[in-house]
C-alpha cells in the first residue's frame, strides 16, 4: 500500500495535476509598487551608472544589471501544516518581473535550499500542487521555483512570436543570470542555509542548471532530467523546433550566437559537487545523439541513469521512497563526494517497464509549434509491481 502511494504521488509530479493551496493565514502587501525590503535591495549591490546583461557569457561578471526590487506579494499555509508559501515579483532588468515561489518547511530554522526549474513551456502551476509541495519540503528543505526566459508569464512583455527557442541565446543567458540573482536575493533574506543549496532541472530547466552551476560554486549539488544541449544537433533534430523554423536556427550566424552557452561545453565545468544526470529514451524533445555527448561530457564524479522508458524512470524514483530523495541525501553534512572514474559505477541502464508512452504524455512530441502547455494526460498511474534493475553494462552508443 505504501509503494502504491509512492508511486501515486510521484506520478502526480511528472504529470502534475493542477491543484489549489487553500489560502488560510494569507498576508498581501499594499500594493505592486511597495518594496517589501528596502535592506534587500540595499544590501546586494548599488545600481549600476548603466544598464548592460552579456547575452555571451554565463557569469555575471560582464554584466551590470539593475539592483534587485523585491515585493512580497502572497504568504499562505494552512494551520499546522507542513508549509508556508511566499509569492514574490523581483526584477533586476526593465519589463522582466519574475515570480519566484519559496516554500519554507514549518519549525525548521535555516533549512536548506533546492531551486526548481523545470522545462519550457512549463508555467508555475506545479508550485500551486498542494502534494508537490508538501513533497519538496520533506525532511525540512526549503524550495524555491520560478520560471525561465520567454516562459508563462515571461512571455507578456515581448512580441508574440518570440518564443524560448527562436530567442535561444537571451533564453539561456538571461535565465542562467537569473539563477546567480536569486542566489544573491535569499541570501539576503538571512533565514536559509546558503552552504547547502542544490538545483533541479528539467528539459531546458536542465541545460540551464548546468550553465548557472558553471558559473556559481554555491550550488553544490545538480540534478538535471532529460537536459537540452549539444546545441547543432539539438536545433538539427529535436522534436520541440517547428519544421517551419527549422532552417533559420541552422543559420551560421544563429550558430555561433548560442555556441558559448551549450550544456556540453559547461558540464564539465560545473562547479557541484554532486551531479546526476538522466534520461530518458522515450523523450523525443532531446534526440540520442544530444544525449550521448551529454553523458560523454559528464564530469567524473557524476552518475548517469539511462531509462528505456517513462515508466522505468518512476520506479526508480519509487524505489528512492520520496521526491528528490538523492538531491536531498548530496545535501546533508558530512556527505562525502567521490569521483566515480569506473563506468560501471558511474552509468546506469534501466530497461524498458512498460508500453510505449501514448501520445498525450510527457514524452511524446507536441503536435505544432510548441506554445502551449504540455496535456496533462498520466499513463503512468498503473507501474507494474516491480522496480527494474539497472543494466550497469558500458553502453555501446557513440
């Protein structure tokens, strides 16, 4: 019975259903202009003489972005709950104001940090799910989510037919930036553990997470789930470019603009000390051969899972026994962190577990353009009763 309420629950977050937080102790501030905390903004950085974000680099060394204006919008829990929620706008660049969900884990002083960053188009419905938030904060950790460039209600302030991939090269830099801000924003607040924060990414979330942990050494621990990248193959073959938009991304000159921001050059470059890197066969939005040079670019001390299939991916996740148990467990004091140089120790091949995921799920490829949300279809509410066992045998992929 317990298993099955696992393997309920972890269904729900990858096809998250779309729930309501009851607002029970809710606090709104006056009104959108209030800066909620004036030592915020004060403390991490006066304005710059002028405004200027390198769209090349992923640090934010060449960059003079504005200071950070935060406005606590919605604070909500329920009485005696697990959580608390906070809402708030916080912008650093003109026309750009960016909704950022922190849940706090109730009686916990400090807790430690994980961002969330799942993949385009993905809004922030997932941060209103009463049961992925009751999941993230499990064994008192806090989550903080929000969501990339060009995404949800990111796309306001730009003209309709920009989307995340047509601005690939604004999409990654800004958002890796964003991560680096963020950072610097609950640091300010003083009430997290800053030395233990890890991040997870999805699909363009994934190629994100590894650029923003290039490029910051206070994320120590990765996590990232089908991640975009190998940039010239990805535009080349995947799913998620429309057919019709397809020869102007293979441009030289739109090349060479997203060349410095591929996943494949900053994995082994990141700066965590724990990276764990999955994929999944079935998910046509990353073609195989993007995710064999991900793998190959792989830092020594990362682990690799390879899942035949959706299916076997959530057994796996069930065997951990919660959401995010190992980016949870690379989190803990005293953790040691060890190069894994043996392949065997380091990849992990999960077999297929079941039917081929129909076409209204995850994996499947969207039908036109993709502007719109995923289907929230769950073919995955009946796993078969056993986990798979890895086939920990050297993959004979290029």
């Amino acid at each position: 019975m317990r298993t099955r309420a696992i393997q309920l629950f972890l269904a729900s977050f990858i096809f998250f259903t779309f729930g309501s937080l009851p607002v029970v102790a809710q606090e709104t501030m006056p009104g959108p202009s209030v800066v909620a905390s004036q030592h915020v903004t004060d403390a991490i950085a006066p304005k710059p003489p002028e405004f200027h974000e390198d769209m090349g680099s992923i640090s934010l060394q060449s960059s003079n972005l504005l200071k950070i204006d935060a406005v606590l919008g919605i604070k909500d829990g329920l009485p005696e709950g697990k959580f608390t929620r906070e809402l708030w706008q916080v912008t650093w660049r003109g026309g750009d104001p960016i909704d950022l969900y922190i849940i706090r884990p109730t009686k916990v002083a400090k807790p430690p940090v994980i961002l969330y960053l799942y993949s385009y188009p993905d809004g922030t419905d997932r941060f209103n799910n009463p049961q992925w938030l009751e999941g993230v904060v499990s064994r008192g950790y806090a989550a903080v989510g929000f969501v990339s460039a060009y995404t949800g209600h990111r796309l306001e302030y730009h003209a309709p037919k920009k989307w995340f991939v047509s601005e690939l090269p604004e999409s990654l830099a800004t958002t890796t930036h964003d991560v680096q801000m963020i950072l610097n924003f609950l640091t300010s607040l003083g009430d997290l553990d800053m030395d233990r924060v890890g991040m997870f990414g999805e699909g363009s979330g994934g190629a994100i997470a590894i650029l923003a942990s290039a490029a910051d050494p206070r994320i120590k621990a990765v996590q990232v789930l089908g991640p975009w990248g190998d940039w010239p193959d990805w535009l080349a073959q995947s799913k998620m470019v429309p057919e019709e938009e397809r020869a102007t991304y293979l441009k030289p000159e739109f090349q060479k603009s997203v060349a410095p921001l591929d996943p494949v050059l900053s994995l082994p470059k990141v700066k965590a000390e724990s990276v764990r890197v999955e994929n999944v066969e079935t998910y046509r939005m990353v073609p195989e051969v993007c995710e064999r040079k991900m793998e190959q670019a792989a830092p020594k001390n990362a682990q690799i899972d390879d899942f035949g299939d959706s299916r076997a991916m959530l057994l796996r996740m069930s065997s951990e026994g919660e959401l995010f148990g190992w980016l949870k467990d690379q989190l803990q004091p005293g953790v040691l962190h060890t190069a894994r140089p043996v392949e065997t120790e380091r990849i992990h091949h999960y077999p297929p577990a079941g039917a081929p995921a129909p076409a209204n799920s995850l994996m499947a490829p969207p039908s036109s353009a993709p502007a719109g949300p995923r289907p929230s279809g769950n073919p995955l509410m009946a796993p078969p009763p056993s986990a798979p066992t890895p086939d920990n045998k050297p993959s004979t992929n290029p």
